[in-house]
C-alpha cells in the first residue's frame, strides 16, 4: 500500500503545481495543452513558418499537441488524406511506409522492425501502441497489434504518429524502439453518414458505416463499425512436399473474418472513447507441429476497452486531466496435433488510472507532471488437450503498477529549447526502474532545427515470458525475469526548402541489455525465456517529402542499419541492412483523380536457421476518384504489380526458414457520404 500513498501524494503535488507563480510573460504561450507558438525560431516569418504551420501536430512526443520541429524526437506523420490516397488497408500497410520501418507476417500476426530490430517471435513488445493516448499493448503478451486483429480502423483514423526512439520517462513499459500513437477522427471530421464497400482478392468482401456530427450544445460524437471476410489463398510450402502432407498444399486454411466497433464522444472537457475488436484467423502454416492442411488450426483474437477522459483548465496556461479506463483481451488458440486437439488461451482485464497536471505557469517553461496507476485483475494462461481431454497448465494472475513522471521544457532563448523527463516504475513483481530522457533542440536558422536526443527506456517482462509453461512437454516458467533496458544516443535534423520541401535526416546508436529470449536449457532441454542477450545498432535514416512541383508530391526515404549480437558480432536476425521506400501522387483529370505509386525496398534478412532471406522490391499503385466532398468515391489499388515472390523470415514455432507473402493482388472500393 506504500506505493499508492505515494500516488495520492504525487496527485496533491500536481494540484499545488497549478497553484503556482501566475508571472506569464507576453509570448511565452497559452494553455499547455494547446499547439504551442512558433518553433525555436519563434517570430520570424516566410514561407519556411507557412509551412512548418501547415504540419500536423504531434501529441505522443510529450502528452500534449506540439509541433513535431520542438518534438524531443524523430517524427512521422501520416494522415488520413496519405491513407486514403494509398490505399492502405491496415495499421501495418502504414507504418510500412514510413522510413526506418519494416514489418513481417507470417500469416497470422504481423510484426513491427523498427531500426532494424524485429526479432522472430516477439508480439511487437518493444513497441508502445496508443490510440488517442489510450494505452492498447495488452497485459498478457504485451502485443501490439496491428494486422487485421488491431482494434483500429483505417477509416477511423485521421493521423498516426511514429515517435522514434525510447519514451519509457512517460510512459513506462514498451515504450522501448518507439511509440505509435494513432489519432482517430471526431464528429466535425465527418459531419454526417458514410457507408463504404470493398472486394478483391482472395474471396476477400469488407464492408463498414460510420456517423459523425457535431451538435449544436457542442456534443460531438463518432461511430463506426465494420465487418470483413476472407477466404484467404490455396499455399504451396515445399517443406510440407510430400503424400502424407497433400503435397504441400495448405487448401482454404487462410482465412480471416474479423469485425470492429469504435466509437467516440466529446463534450465540453470530457470525453468518452471505446473500441472492440474480434478475429478469428486460420493458420495455414502448421506452427508449432501441428497437422498441416488442417483447417481447424486457428486464433481467435478479442479486444475491448473504454476510456474516460476529463480536462479542468486553470486560467490560460494551466489544466489537470483525469484519465480512468477499463481494458480486456481474450485470445484463443486451435492446435490439431495427430494425437490430440489442443487449445490455448490468455485472457487478460485492466484498470488504469492517470493524473497529470500540465502548466505554463513557469517563466519560459512547460512543464508535465503526472501519476498513473494499473492494475490487472485478471492475467490468466492455460493450455490443455480438448480431445482427449488431459489439462497441462493453468495460471491465474494479479498485478499492479503505479508510476510518477515529470517533464520540464524549457525555452533557454528563442531558438533553443532543452526538454528533460524522468519517470519511475515500480512493479509488484521485480520491483522498481527509473528511466530519463533528454533531448536538446536548437533552431540554427528559420529553415533549419537540430536535436541532440538521449534517452533510456526498459521493458519489463510480460506474463507470458514469466510463467508460461507446457507441464514440461517443451517449455518451463522463468519468475526471475529481469527488464530489459535500451540506451540511445541520436542527432536527428530537419530543414525546409523553399516553402515545399522538408528534409529529415537522423544518426543513431542505442544498445540494449538483459534482453529477454526464448531458448533452450541444456540442462532439461526445455525452452524457457532468459536474460542472455545483448544487442547493439547504429544507422542512418534521410528523407525528403513535400511537393515536387505543382502536381508531383510525395516522400522518398533511405535508412542504412546495422544490428548486431553485442557478444559475438553477428547480424541479428530478421533485420535488412537497407531500407528505400518511395511515395508519390499526381491528380489529373482537373485533379478529379489522383494516381499513387508506392515502391518499396528491403534487402537480405537473416533467418533464426543461419540461412538468408532475400532482398525484394514491391510497387502499389492506386487510383482515386476525389471530385466530391460529399457523394460517392472510388478506389482502386494493385498492389505487388510486378507479382514479387519474396518471404519473410518464420518464427521459432515454424518449420519454414521463410514464409512467402502475397503476389499481386487488387482491392475495389466505393464511399459514399451522405
């Protein structure tokens, strides 16, 4: 109970903040939650402040709207107008297109690499997932989803930002290689119905509506809700080449049906968001030795939260947020083996609780302070043959969190500011971390910013890592799990152009300790997970983006990485040594139409078996018919056009070295708001 006496105490002490020195000097900003003034070369104007004002704010840098040029980190932006232009059918599609980024799918989940980490196997745990804040990482795997299973849809969102590098000094766990925070629309972005209809591919059919408006009283509300089903492909694995394996075929065992549900409502300074999600997804692969060509062999994946949100301000520099929300996941598995029907699950509940106090009170600074609480009630993992029944394992768990952060940016002059965080964790079951964060930022003319950026970020050890065992089949429990920690060192650069053109460029260097992994103890011979690993990277990301001309923008990036074992010097697994990645449009037809094109390169990969998957290029293009505001819309996308045989390195669980991904393929799409 030590623990929340001092949560109650850190929540009086973000009530006294407020009550501060009222000395605001003219300029200094308003309210600490609103964008905030120019970037560091504050006051000048010319086309480079046009265009620095045109940019979407970011809100997951430092938990509140910012301009990404005053950001303690290296930014992306993609927006709803990119999403819909693309194409892009799911969180994975965009984040693959951002540089640095690379993701992998094996059929069943998809993965995210960022700076050439992605290691087999791992359910995106490094990753922090938000969506409008609301932490989605689950409390069982911590997985972040973002294949079909996610809980977000692409039609929902109106701008997701990538936040590089560690931010575990706000927001603890995961937070690790980066945070994702996915901004979703509000009922003025809508402003009436929407129904929408798919197909393509695969037997592929989706189909979803939507509702927004903005009252008089100022009640806003958003809702929205979709249905998808996919008869998914007949795959061919040569390691499966024989009689007794249909030859290799995997026959109507890649489907995938899912459906969402989200909604959102704002008044005045409260607000309500809930989401859910369901999938259930067939396995064509026969992971974990299961029998191949058998349909029953599934995951099911459910997901559901509600968030509470209210905001009190404090004059114009000054507000307290409240934050309570509820969270559960309940996934399911389906193994056929030739003796047994297997099934596996995890189910998980939380709550959390979060208080922060945000002021500009200070002279020259804006400062963050904040207390957030989370508690499991249920954390629950079993496994057991359904037919014939025989039980190998059942856990049920409890735990909790509570956490105090703080953050002070501080305007030093006009054209530099010094950003400082720092937050401790303490956990139930290793005990405490602390972990800082500071990132230097300096205006060396109106067109040009550089950060210095450092920070330390851990991520704790799931459940699932510790505890998860098989009734010593071929897995056994760990309960000594350590954190694992990462250090990073970055210069991140941006400079504009004329008013059209950005350009970003970032040199980074981070090492990673105590990193949790999953290998066999010689002793017994059984897997367990252990902190025996450390990992070191280093690379290269440039990017330029903007309009080209008065009818050609886009974006083209290059990232050179280079992840290795820190013991032994070897490449890591599953991480490309170049990334290239081009985006661009052109509208015509009196701009009626607009034509996308996206190319995409990723080289070599290592696979878990010593072998190398290979270096591919994969083009998209879509067709886009933008001539009403509201009224019917059209879409058409190709994606892999010149049909690419290339394949993602497989998991530990899998017998391919490489799991092959989709050849070309086509998606058709109508809208039509009313």
């Amino acid at each position: 109970m030590g623990g929340y006496r001092i949560v109650v105490v850190a929540c009086l002490g973000c009530i006294l903040l407020l009550s501060g020195p009222r000395d605001v000097r003219a300029g200094s900003g308003d309210a600490g939650a609103r964008p905030t003034g120019g970037p560091p070369a504050a006051g000048s104007a010319g086309e480079e402040m046009i265009l620095f004002q045109e940019l979407p704010s970011v809100f997951g840098a430092s938990k509140y709207e910012q301009k990404p040029s005053e950001a303690p980190a290296a930014i992306s932006i993609v927006t709803a107008e990119e999403i819909q232009r693309y194409g892009y059918r799911t969180l994975s599609e965009i984040l693959r297109s951002v540089r640095g980024i690379f993701t992998t799918y094996d059929r069943n989940y998809s993965y995210i690499g960022v700076r050439g980490f992605n290691r087999p196997g791992d359910y995106d745990t490094r990753i922090l997932l938000l969506l409008d804040g609301h932490r989605l990482n689950d409390n069982v795997y911590d997985q972040a989803a973002i294949g079909t299973e996610a809980v977000v849809d692409v039609e929902t969102i109106e701008r997701v930002e990538i936040i590089r590098g560690p931010s575990s000094s706000l927001y603890g766990t995961n937070a690790f290689l980066a945070v994702i925070n996915v901004i979703t629309k509000s009922g003025r972005d809508l402003k009436g119905r929407e129904v929408s209809g798919s197909g393509g591919s695969f037997s592929t059919g989706q189909a979803r509506a939507a509702y927004g408006a903005r009252l008089e009283n100022g009640l806003e509300m958003y809702l929205s809700g979709t249905f998808s089903d996919s008869g998914g492909q007949d795959l061919f694995y040569p390691e499966y080449d024989s009689p007794a394996t249909n030859g290799g075929w995997a026959r109507g065992a890649d489907g995938d049906r899912f459906r969402r549900a989200f909604t959102k409502f704002e008044w005045a300074n409260a607000r309500i968001v809930a989401g859910y999600s369901s999938r259930a997804k067939h396995v064509p692969t026969a992971s974990y030795g299961t029998v191949f060509n058998d349909a029953r062999e599934r995951t099911s994946d459910e997901r559901a939260f509600v968030d509470l949100r209210f905001e009190r301000e404090f004059g114009l520099s000054s507000r307290l947020v409240g934050t309570g929300s509820y969270d559960g996941y309940w996934y399911r598995g389906d193994y056929p083996y030739a003796a047994s029907y297997s099934k596996d699950y995890g189910y998980g509940e939380w709550w959390t609780g979060e208080v922060q106090a945000i002021t500009m009170r200070f002279d020259r600074q804006k400062l963050i302070g904040g207390t957030e609480i989370r508690t499991s009630s249920r954390q629950d993992q079993g496994f057991y043959d359904a037919e014939p029944y025989y039980l190998y394992f059942q856990d049920r768990r409890r735990s909790s969190i509570w956490a105090l952060y703080l953050q002070d940016e501080i305007r030093v002059r006009d054209n530099l500011i010094v950003n400082v965080g720092l937050r401790h964790d303490d956990y139930d079951t290793f005990g405490g971390t602390t972990n800082p964060r500071v990132g230097v930022i300096y205006a060396v003319g109106d067109a040009t910013t550089l950060k210095l950026l450092y920070g330390r970020a851990f991520r704790a050890p799931n459940v699932y890592e510790l505890y998860y065992q098989d009734g010593g089949v071929s897995q056994k429990a760990n309960p000594d799990l350590r954190p694992e920690t990462i250090r990073t060192l970055e210069v991140a650069a941006d400079h504009t152009f004329g008013a059209r053109v950005r350009g970003s460029a970032s040199v980074y260097r981070y090492g990673i300790n105590d990193l949790i992994t999953l290998g066999t103890d010689p002793l017994d011979g059984l897997d367990v997970f252990d902190n025996v690993e450390r990992a070191r990277a280093e690379g290269v990301e440039l990017e330029i983006e903007g309009a080209f001309n008065r009818f050609l923008e886009g974006r083209v990036s290059y990232a050179l990485q280079r992840s290795q074992d820190a013991s032994t010097g070897a490449t890591l697994t599953n991480s490309p040594r170049h990334l290239a990645k081009v985006n661009l449009t052109v509208p015509f037809l009196a701009e009626k139409l607009v034509a996308a094109l996206e190319m995409q390169y990723t080289s070599s990969r290592e696979t878990l078996q010593g072998g190398r998957a290979g270096g591919f290029g994969v083009a998209n293009v879509t067709l886009l018919s933008r001539a009403w505001r509201k009224g019917p819309s059209l879409s058409l996308s190709l994606f892999n056009v010149l049909d690419k045989k290339y394949a993602d390195p497989g998991g530990a669980e899998h017998l391919q070295v490489a799991i092959p991904q989709d050849g070309r393929s086509v998606r058709a799409q109508v809208k039509y708001e009313f």
